[in-house]
C-alpha cells in the first residue's frame, strides 16, 4: 500500500515538472510572437502604367519578377508578402486618373509608377491628399521635380540630363541650331525646354519647333515634317514616346530627309523601342539608319545578366525584350520594399494604418464614391525612408542625391551614344554629369561624386568616334541650308545719298545696289561652296543716309536676313546681331581747317621770337668777352692792337654758331667755358632748323584744336555724319552735350568748316575714318588732327547664331590674303588729288625763350664761375707783386719799356697802383712776362740781403758777392 502511493506520488511530480517546463518555453517565445504578430501578414502596393506599351511590356514582367524576389528574399520585409495591384491607364490622361484612384481605394501603401508624365502631373495632386508615395520608373519631365510634388519620387533620370549629352553633341559638332521634332504633352514639351536651356548654355538654339498631337497618325507627322524641312537647319532632334517615334522615321524616309546631309538625334526613346526591342523588325531598323540615339547607362553586373535571363524565359513569346525602363521599374520595387521594411522595423511607427479625409466625401447623390478613399496615415514616414534608399540594385547604385533647392536625383546619371548602321548599332561615345562626352566608360560611384580622375584632360574629355550619318556617310553634315520656301534672302541696303562708293542704289546692276561693300559681298559669297540666293533691299528714303542702328535693329528683329553696308561694328548692336569678320578697319577722327602760312623774305627769323633773338646775341657777345677775358694773358691769337682785339672778340663770338672759329683756346678756364656755349649753340642750331622747316612746310590749324583734349575742353560746335553712331558714342562716351552737336550730310562737310564756329559752322568733325579719308582726298585744306580714338571695323551683320556669319567670316580672310580686297577697295576708293598727310608738325609754334632759358642759365654761371676764379688769380698775383716793391725787372731794363716806373718815379709815388690805368695795364701785362718779374724781384731780394745794395750814378745796381758768377 506504501509503495503503491510512494509509486503515486513519483508519477505526479513528474508531470508537474513538465508542466512547469512548458510553460518556461511559451514564456520565452511570446516577445518573439508577439513581434511577429506586430508586422502585417502582406502589404499591398501598386502598379500604374500602361500595360499595352513598349515601356509597359517591359515593366509588368520586371515589376511581377522584382515583387517575387523581394517575397524570396528572407532579409527584406521578413514574414511579410508584398502582393502588387497592376491598373491600365490605356496611354490616357483620364483613364490613368480613374485607375489611380481606384488603386488608392484598395489602401496601397506606395505606387510604383505612372509611366506617363502628362498622368503624373494630375495623379501626383492624388498622392499629395491621400499621402502615398508615387514611384515613377518612366516620368522624366523635369517640372515633376518641383516641390509642388512632394510625394512624387522620380526613380530614373529627368530629361535635364540626356537633353544636357544631346547638347554637347551638337556642339561637338559645332553646329549651332536645331529643329526639335516631339510630341506636344507634358513630357515632349518638358524635354524640349530642357533642350533650349541646354542648347543656349552652349550658345546654340532651338530654331524651329515642330510639335504633333498624340496619337497623330504618319500623315500628320509627314505634313509636319515638311515645313521642318523648309527651315534651314537640317539637325533634328526627335523626342517623342517608344510607341510613336518610329512614324516619325518611317514619314522622314518617304520625303527623302533621311539622306545625305541631314543629322538626326533621337533621345532615349528609340533604344527602347527599336534597340531593345527583341522583336523590332527590318523594316524599322531600315527607316533610322545614320540616326544617332542615347541609351541610359547601366553598368554589367551579375544581378543585371540574371534578370536579363530570366525575364526572357518569363515573358510572353509576342513580347519584346528588357529595355532600360523595365530595369529601372524593377528597381523601383526594391526601392518600395526596402523602404517598407524600414519603416516596419521602426517601431515607434511600424502599423500601418487608414484614415477618412473630412474634404473628401461624396456630395448629395453622388455615385462617385470618394468617401471609400483613404489616407495613409504613416505615408509621411515611409516616403523619408524612400528617400533614403541606399542599395545596389540592376541599375547599378541606387541613392540619391539633393540640389540647392532640396529637390531629390538619383546620382550618377549617364547615357550611352549609340549610332545605327547597317543591321546594328555601335556606340560612339558615352555621356555623364562629370566626364560630359568621352568615349571611355564612366565610373558610376556609389557616392555619386566626381571620379578622382574627373579632372582630366580636353584631350580626352568631350571626344566621339567616327559616325556613319544618313546617306552612309562618315563625312560630318554641314547642319543647315537655306531655307525651301522659295525666298532668298532678305538682305538690307542702306540707301545713301553721299560717297555712293560705298554702296547705294544703282539702276544698271542687275543687283539694283552697288559699291565697295556690295562687291565684298559678293566675292566673299562666290567663294562659298554652296550658292547664296540674296534678294537686295535698299533701306532709306533716298532723301538723307538712313540710320544704320535702326537697320540693325531691323536684322534684329527679323525683317531682314541680312545687312550689307558700311556698318560700324559697335557694342551696341552686338548685343542683337552677329558680325562677320571686318572687311575694312574703321574708328572715329578729328578733322578740323588748315591754312597755309605764307612765306617771306624774312621767314628765316620766325623761328625765335624777338626777345629769343635779343638773348641769344647778348650771349655770343658775353661769351666773346669771357673767353677773351681768359685767353688774354695767355694766348697771343687774343693779343694785339685794341682795334685788333675787339674784332677777335667779335669773330669770335659769332663764329662759334657755325663752329668756325679759327681761335685756339688755351686756359682752362677758356675751355671749360667753350665746350659749355658749344653745346648750347648745337641746340640752338638744331631748334632752328626744326623750326624753321615746320614753318616753312607744315600747314597751321586755324581753330586751335589739336586732339580730342582740346576738343573736348572747348565749346565749339562738333558736326558728325547723318545716321553715324559718332553721335550717340560723343554724348555717352566722352560726356559731349547734345548742344554742342550738329547733324551734317558729307556734301556739307567743307561749307561748314570754312565758316567755322563763329559764322554758324562747326570747328571740327567725327566721323569713321574711311569717309574722312574719301573727304579728304578732295579737299586738300582740311585734315585730320589727333589720334583715331576708336577702334573698330566694318562688316556684314546677320540675325544672331547664323551659320552664314561664319562662312563668310572665313571667305573675308581669304580674300585679304589672296589679295582681291585690296583690289576691290583700289577700285571704288581711289585717293583723289589731295595726299593723306600726317598730323606730325600742326600747329607749329616759335621758339621763344621758355625753352631754352636752362640753357643759357648754365653757359651764364659757367662764365660767371671762369671770371671768378680768373679776377681771383689777378688779385693773388697783384698782391704779391705789390708786396714786393715797385722795381723794375730785368725784362724792362733790356728794352726800356714796362709797366714799371724808373727809379726816380719810384721815388716819388707809393708802390701801389692807385689808378685805374695802372690797373688795366697790369692785367694786360701777359702771364709769363708777370711771372718773370715776379721771379726777378724775388731773386734780387734775396741778393740784396745777402750783399747789401750799391747805388751808381746811373741808377740801382745788384751788388754779388764774389764767389757768385754774374747773370
């Protein structure tokens, strides 16, 4: 009994253990179950595009293909199946609204799409109330970046960018105008501004647009295509969608545009539809030959080779095969399903949940059924985790990146540059943001920025190869021709009623118009390789020279092709028109009256002014007398009679003008004071023979103007040509008042300046140098004065971005070189009578003492400087002969004579000098013969001292002593 309950009680608390065990593990796993309770079992997304497309064929296999992957995948939405709705929108604006709708009322949390640009504008409006983010795999109209759609998420590349590659291959080519073919909806018309934009970067244009209705059929699109082709450009860019553009080729090819000399650009949209399409037949790939497309770029990767794969064993047998879109709509969905799995791991807002709109109700009786519309409550939150994306998916990487203005791209935008030919394509070159045109792949960061290498050099930056262009060409197609509308061009003549050398009307040429400018013209045309039919307009009442601004404008503004004339190119008017190259150099001049100074028996003194005149004698006869001051004591050639040494002085004086005086110099003194007035006589020869040859032979200006300073500083009256722009240049440049300017005609010219200011004429002109030279070479008593104080040329003017421009740009330098301008310029401009003479020397003035009074200041204080330390020597020597008694010297004693007195005089005067006699005598007594006495007087003081004097009854006598022998 014992054992059987011990056996009892064994059993019980055994199965109480279990029990507790159980309950232990159910513990345990309800967080994990709880968790897995709080993600839903499936979240629903949807599909909009049109399922019956080019694009949508595509799509709804990849889209079908990514959702089964993302529901195989066990790290992304983990537990949860993500099922997709797809919705027809028929390649209809109202179709795709009703259908979106529709997808909104089954509670989608994200759309993947619209295909259409034209249905995202209006279903976007639907996201914004109802919160739920649209991805569009196919909507490339850049206005959808705006922030008007903030639940608009473009998961492909907006046409900015391919619009950008279309761009630098026209400039690549330089061709500068274009003819954009499209369709006119949203997304044709969004492309096509993106491409002006684009375009006008490069300083090229959009010249013609030819836009066709959706759903136009071949007939429409040929008639549109025809008067494309009458317009001159011959560059056509096609963007239109996948399911029409081939029409436009097909309608191109029966009006033969697709031969030689044509260039056709197709954007994306023809990879898809002839390119990538499996099924795209022989007849099609016939109608695009030469025709260059653009392909997004997508890097080869192992996940893109497998879906490649399999999507061609998924597809239906009648369907093409993956084009870009459909990659980019496979990526789409990853983008959703990550995003969604994101958002479900947050747990501060992992439910999903709907809620009613107060404004979104049905009215009284209304069947529509909005109240069955909600709004996503956490849509906020799943779009940011959108925008977040960061993965790498077929398309390579998936993130992206913020403008300025906070709008949202994908990184790494870059297109293939395909050219077709023959039964395939070749790819000429590639396009990115960063390298621009290259024919080396890009490298697509993760990052999205620059490569590191992305600063290289042109050479390898913005290159193509070769391409075959319709009509089986490899020779670039010059881009345009004149336009097929049976009108040549429109080219204006200013009709001129002065200098008709220039160009005017003329009965007699077949043209109706003739002159310099026209023959110019014409050569330059006739070196073209392709004709110019030109239809010549004269521009003016015939009554005055019209004005040439108003011309411009009228080139401006599209009333004329083209004007031919003498044309100033100035700033102004080359905001409004392209120039040629100058074919004749051009600028403003002064020209003002003359008079020619009559000459007389005493023109030669004009040079100098009296008082110039006065000073230079007094100065040769000063000089005279210094040098012959300090030559007189020691050089005989200054010695003599009175008579004698005053006509040395004189001779002296005024030979040193010429150089010949025959006097040699000896001092020191005399020299330094010579070479000093030689020099200023050497610039006062040279001054004179200047002077005197521009009096002679240089005309005076009698206005006193003598530049555009004077000019200017004055207050005279300034005349200009009818219809020049010197006008407008004078009063907005220099600063000239209105009043001061009077409006002439050529023929009025020389009236006018011979009147002058005084007697209601004007004193000077401005006007462009080439009329000035033509007035001038008949009217030998005026000319020009100053510098030409404008630079500038003459040409042709053309509407802006004309190809024209260049053409003839290039023909004017040929030909200058060949030498044909000249000859045309030597035929209708010949110089006349009167020869063109410079400005040097107008207005030549007398020379007066202002000029050289540092001159003569520097021979005067050399002179003054010589006399100085002369009267100085003078005065040393007569101190000391005076300290010495007034003997006489053995010199005087030999021959009697002498400055000295004899001894009986001796002994009745002082020994000094107390006349102004004895002092001249003294100072023309010679050097040596003063210096001797000097000598003389010393050594017999000396004997004096040493024997004692002896006096005979005849006079003094030197007592020696007798060991000295006598002198």
């Amino acid at each position: 009994m014992a054992s059987s309950w011990s056996s009892s009680s064994s059993s019980s608390s055994s199965t109480l253990l279990l029990l507790l065990l159980r309950l232990l593990c159910l513990c345990a796993a309800l967080p994990a179950t709880l968790q897995a309770a709080a993600r839903p079992p499936s979240v629903t997304i949807g599909a909009l595009f049109t399922f019956d497309s080019v694009i949508g064929r595509s799509a709804r296999t990849a889209i079908q293909l990514a959702v089964d992957d993302v529901n195989g995948d066990p790290t992304v939405l983990r537990g949860t199946n993500l099922s997709v709705i797809f919705q027809d929108t028929k390649c209809s604006g109202f179709v795709g609204t009703i259908q979106a709708l529709e997808l909104m009322e089954r509670q989608v949390v994200a759309v993947v799409g619209p295909q259409s640009s034209g249905i995202a504008h209006v279903v976007s409006h639907v996201a914004n109330q109802l919160r739920v983010p649209l991805l569009s795999f196919a909507a490339t109209d850049p206005a959808l970046s705006s922030k008007q759609y903030p639940y608009f998420v473009r998961a492909t590349h907006d046409d900015r960018f391919q619009m950008a590659a279309v761009a630098d291959v026209v400039a690549h080519h330089g061709w500068r105008e274009v003819t954009a073919v499209y369709v006119d909806n949203d997304y044709g018309r969004g492309g096509v501004v993106a491409l002006g934009d684009a375009l006008e970067a490069l300083r090229a244009r959009v010249s013609y647009k030819a836009a066709f209705p959706p759903g136009a059929d071949r007939a429409a699109i040929a008639d549109l295509l025809v008067r494309a082709n009458m317009m001159e450009s011959r560059v056509f860019v096609v963007h239109t969608s996948p399911d029409s553009g081939l029409d436009v080729f097909a309608a191109a090819r029966s009006l033969d545009m697709m031969a030689t000399g044509y260039v056709w650009i197709a954007t994306d949209w023809l990879a898809a539809a002839a390119i990538d399409a499996a099924g795209a037949g022989a007849a099609s790939k016939s109608n695009i030959q030469g025709v260059l497309t653009l392909r997004q770029h997508t890097p080869d990767s192992d996940a893109k080779a497998s879906l490649v794969s399999r999507f061609a064993a998924a597809a239906k047998p009648s369907s093409n095969g993956i084009n870009v879109y459909g990659l980019f709509a496979y990526d789409s969905v990853w983008m959703a399903a990550r995003a969604i799995d994101q958002f479900l791991s947050d747990t501060s807002g992992g439910n999903i949940s709907f809620s009613a709109d107060a404004n979104i109700r049905d009215a009284n009786g209304s069947a529509l059924g909005l109240s069955a519309l909600k709004v996503f409550d956490q849509g906020e939150q799943l779009l940011r985790k959108v925008m977040l994306a960061n993965f790498t998916g077929v398309t390579g990487s998936v993130r992206f990146q913020y403008d300025a203005d906070g709008s949202g791209t994908l990184i790494n935008p870059a297109y293939e540059i395909l050219n077709v030919g023959g039964t395939g394509v070749r790819r000429v070159a590639y396009w990115s943001n960063y390298t621009r045109l290259s024919v080396a792949a890009p490298r697509l960061l993760a990052d999205g920025g620059p490569p590191p290498n992305s600063s290289t050099t042109t050479q390898q930056q913005q290159q193509m190869y070769s391409v075959i262009w319709p009509g089986d060409t490899t020779s670039k197609p010059r881009g345009w021709v004149f336009p097929n509308n049976g009108k040549p061009l429109r080219i204006g003549v200013p009709y001129r009623t002065t200098y008709k050398q220039f160009v005017s009307k003329d009965r007699s040429s077949p043209d109706g118009v003739s002159g310099y400018c026209v023959d110019v013209f014409n050569a330059a045309v006739a070196l073209l390789p392709y004709p110019v039919p030109a239809s010549f307009v004269l521009f003016g009442d015939g009554v005055k020279n019209p004005s040439y601004n108003e011309l411009v404008q009228k080139v401006a503004d599209g009333f004329f092709d083209a004007a031919v004339g003498d044309i100033s190119i100035v700033t102004n008017r080359t905001r409004v028109v392209d120039y040629t190259q100058p074919y004749v150099e051009s600028g403003l001049v002064i020209v003002s009256t003359v008079k020619a100074k009559s000459s007389n028996e005493w023109a030669f003194l004009r040079p100098f002014t009296p008082g110039m005149w006065a000073i230079i004698g007094a100065f040769f006869l000063f000089v005279g007398a210094v040098v012959w001051i300090l030559e007189h004591r020691f050089n005989p050639e200054f010695r003599g009679s009175p008579r004698k040494q005053m006509v040395t002085m004189f001779w002296f004086s005024f030979s040193t003008m010429f150089f010949a005086h025959r006097e040699n110099t000896v001092s020191t003194l005399g020299r330094f004071v010579l070479i000093i007035w030689l020099f200023v006589v050497l610039i006062i020869n040279s001054s004179y023979t200047a002077s005197l040859t521009s009096i002679l032979t240089v005309q005076q200006l009698s206005t006193g103007i003598q530049g555009l300073d004077s000019l200017l500083s004055s207050n005279d009256p300034i005349g200009y040509q009818v219809g020049s722009f010197a006008r407008s240049y004078m009063m907005e440049e220099l600063g000239v008042p209105a009043s001061r300017l009077r409006e002439l005609a050529i023929d009025d010219y020389a009236d006018s300046l011979q009147r002058g200011p005084s007697n209601g004429g004007v004193a000077a002109i401005v006007d462009e140098l080439p009329y000035i030279e033509l007035f001038l070479s008949t009217n030998c008593q005026f000319r020009t004065v100053g510098q030409e104080f404008t630079k500038s040329g003459w040409g042709f003017a053309f509407q802006r971005d004309s190809p024209l421009a260049v053409d003839l740009s290039t023909a004017i330098l040929t030909l200058s070189e060949n030498g044909d301008l000249q000859r045309i310029h030597d035929k209708w401009l010949n110089p006349g009578t009167c020869a063109s003479q410079s400005t040097d020397g107008v207005g030549a003035d007398r020379l007066n003492l202002g000029s050289f009074w540092g001159l003569f200041l520097i021979c005067g204080v050399a002179c003054f400087i010589a006399l100085l330390i002369y009267f100085a020597r003078i005065l040393c020597q007569f101190c000391e002969y005076h300290g010495h008694g007034t003997t006489a010297g053995a010199a005087q004693e030999d021959d009697g004579a002498g400055p000295f007195p004899d001894p009986q005089r001796s002994l009745r005067r002082p020994a000094r000098l107390t006349s102004i006699r004895d002092l001249m005598s003294f100072v023309d007594m010679k050097e040596a013969e003063v210096k001797t006495a000097i000598r003389s007087r010393s050594d017999r003081r000396v004997d004096g001292s040493m024997g004692g004097r002896s006096y005979t009854s005849e006079g003094p006598s030197l007592s020696r002593p007798s060991s000295m022998s006598p002198v």
